[in-house]
C-alpha cells in the first residue's frame, strides 16, 4: 500500500505540474473516508466511528480528525482526516486504530469503506469554533478531464465567496490525488439556516451555473451531523 500511495502521489504532481519543492511547502495529506452500514446497525456503527476517529487522533502525524453522520441517512458516515503527509497516513493504515475499526465495523458494512486521497486545493486558514448545532456539508465534484481547470478556477472562487458568508465556520475544497478531476469540498455552517442561506447566494449559484455544463455526474451534496 506504501508504494502505492507514493505512486499516485508522483503521477498527481506530474498532473498538476508540481515540482517536489512545491509538495514540500505543501505536505498536508487530506483523506475523506465514508463508511456505510445496514441501517438497523446505525446506533452500533456510530459508536464504532466515533471510536476510531478518538483512537485516530493519537497516531503520530494526524492533525485534524472529524466523524461526522449523515442526517437523512443516519446508516452512513465520514471520517474527515489531515496529516501532516502522505507516509502518516500510509503508516495509520497499518495500525491498531485502523486494525481495531475494520474489526468492529466489517461485520455491520452495507458496502466496502471508500477511502479518497486529497491534496489541498483551497483550504481555510482559520475557522470559527464548531457551535453545538453545527451542520456539515460534504460533496463530491466530478467534472470531465477536459475542464479540470476551469472547475479548480471555478471551486477556488466558490470557497472565497462561501467563506465572507454569515454563519461559515469552515469551508475547504481539496482535490484527488489519483484524480485529479475530482474534488471534496467539506464545509461546516453554524446551523442548518446558515447553510440554507449559503446556498441562496449569488456566489453559490454563480458556481452552479458554471458547473453544470463540466460535470461529469450529478453534484452529490450530503448533509451530516458530527459525532464528536
């Protein structure tokens, strides 16, 4: 898996033109994992999630680990990690953490656990502090090949309008290391209100507009609640 890792780690620089130097200044490893279970083993699978992300956060080069659960489907789930590189998160994988959750959660799984790797494409340099009712908003953006560029122009702006919004406490997007004509962009909104109000913007639907024409599957936004 190490060699793998390193693999799509080379090809995606050579995809964005990056030079070793520039991975240096910008190591931060993004990794978005989603976990679905049967939906009568949701309570049980939440306890397991919030468990390994607590047990996450004490591995060596893990900075930042959120587990959040999704609010129309409460059977789904995602771990939303940083590492301060990609070898953090490879040697993670051959850990006790990880070890002990595919343990607790492979017999409830209602489909394998999808891990995405991520550079940062524009990631917030500060954040408010998350208020109890805070809402996430997880998606995935996939656009065809030819217009990758125009989506990284594209998402860049939707991240600096969406950030001078009322009620934004986070608002990162990053992009696939593998594919890198596929991004996440994670956001965390103060309640549901600011987060309805968000996507009223002009900013918000300028961005629609723009995406439609270069996407290359439906715009897949899912709404969740964290667990820790």
């Amino acid at each position: 898996m190490r060699s793998l890792t390193r693999l799509v780690l080379a090809l995606a620089m050579a995809a964005f033109g990056v030079t070793s130097a520039d991975a240096a200044d910008n190591a931060t490893f993004y990794t978005v994992t989603y976990v679905e279970v049967v939906p009568t083993a949701a309570a049980q699978a939440a306890g397991a999630v919030r468990q390994y992300a607590d047990a996450t956060r004490k591995d060596t080069g893990a900075v930042r680990v959120e587990s959040v659960q999704r609010v129309d489907r409460p059977n789904q789930f995602v771990v939303l990690a940083s590492w301060t590189e990609a070898k953090a998160f490879e040697a993670h994988q051959a850990g006790a953490a990880m070890k002990a959750f595919d343990t607790a959660v492979r017999p409830l799984m209602a489909s394998p656990n999808d891990t995405r790797l991520h550079q940062a494409l524009s990631v917030d340099v500060s954040t408010a502090a998350r208020a109890p009712g805070a809402v996430y908003a997880v998606t995935h953006v996939d656009v065809i090949p030819p217009r990758k560029d125009d989506a990284v122009v594209a998402l860049k702006q939707l991240a600096e309008d969406s950030r001078k919004d009322a009620g934004h406490v986070r608002f990162d997007v990053v992009q696939q290391t593998n594919r890198p004509n596929h991004f996440t962009v994670v956001e965390i909104w103060k309640d549901r209100a600011s987060f309805d109000a968000h996507t009223a913007t002009p900013g918000t639907k300028r961005f629609r507009e723009q995406l439609a024409p270069m996407s290359g599957s439906l715009y897949d936004e899912r709404l969740y609640q964290a667990l820790d």
